[in-house]
C-alpha cells in the first residue's frame, strides 16, 4: 500500500507508471464526472467513479484483486480504509475470475488509514483492503478508483 497526495505525487515515490496514470485520469476531470466506469487505456486502465454513504467497519467486508492495482482517489469527503499486507486476507469467499475480486471476512494485523480530499492511496494485486468505512459518523463521499492491470509495470520494466 502506497498513500500519498495527488498534489505531489513525487513526494509518494511513485513510479512513471502510477504517475501518468493518476495524471490521465485526473486530466479527464475526475471531480466533475458521475458516477460510473470510464475506459482510460481499455482494459489495461479504467476508472471507476463512485458517490456513497460510509459505514461502519464491521458492516464492511475487504476486498482484494489478483489482476488489477487498485489506485484509490478520494474527491469529496473522509474514509478510513482498513487493510494489511499481501497474503494476510482471512476467510474468504470464492473467487470471482471475470470481475478480479474476492470477499474476506478479516485482515490480519488489520491496519486503518485516513483518507480525505486529494488523497490517494494504491493497493497492489493480494493487498485486502476495506475502503468506504467512516471515520466519526457516517458521511458521503465521492472518490475515483482507478484500475491498473498489473502488466503495466512489467511493460515499464521490459521499457528500462
């Protein structure tokens, strides 16, 4: 997991690859779009624009990606998000191969950060994450999710 601020992207020491993806997707007016899915590359990178009420933690589940680096950008409102490292998902559900997600009851040595507005935190493909959670009282907010498929840095590594 990577968190950082969309303002200042090198400070996060992200890659080109994450850096021109946030900066595409930034550039088609994120703020501005309704909710919805918009292809940026095809399938190699969209993005997913979603407006909802938080809840609370426990009426969540986490989710997680075998294909897909997910680039989460908050736009309006506050979340925690609960996550943990790679392999450390707990009593899942089966997986759903077309959709690149599955359901897990528990992370272990469960970890909580904070996004607000002009935040973005990245979860790589194994990373469980639980996005959507409210910090003192449920809240809407509204966030972009962008959706990179994990060849995109091997392509920038066969690039080097």
């Amino acid at each position: 997991m990577i968190v950082g601020d969309i303002n200042r992207l090198q400070a996060a020491g992200l890659s080109t690859v994450f850096c021109q993806a946030i900066d595409q997707a930034l550039s088609a007016g994120l703020a501005q779009l309704a909710p919805g899915n918009y292809p940026l590359q095809g399938e190699k990178m969209f993005v997913n624009v979603m407006q909802f009420e938080t809840q609370r933690a426990e009426q969540k589940r986490a989710e997680l990606h075998r294909n897909y680096i997910d680039i989460q950008i908050l736009l309006e409102g506050e979340e925690h998000i609960y996550y943990g490292l790679a392999g450390s998902a707990r009593a899942c559900d089966a997986w759903h191969e077309e959709e690149d997600y599955q359901l897990c009851d528990r992370i272990g040595n469960e970890q909580c950060l904070t996004l607000k507005p002009g935040m973005f935190a990245i979860f790589m493909p194994g990373e469980p994450h639980k996005p959507g959670c409210f910090t003192a009282k449920p809240g809407m907010l509204k966030k972009a999710v962008i959706k990179l498929h994990h060849r995109a840095l091997t392509d920038l590594h066969n690039t080097l």
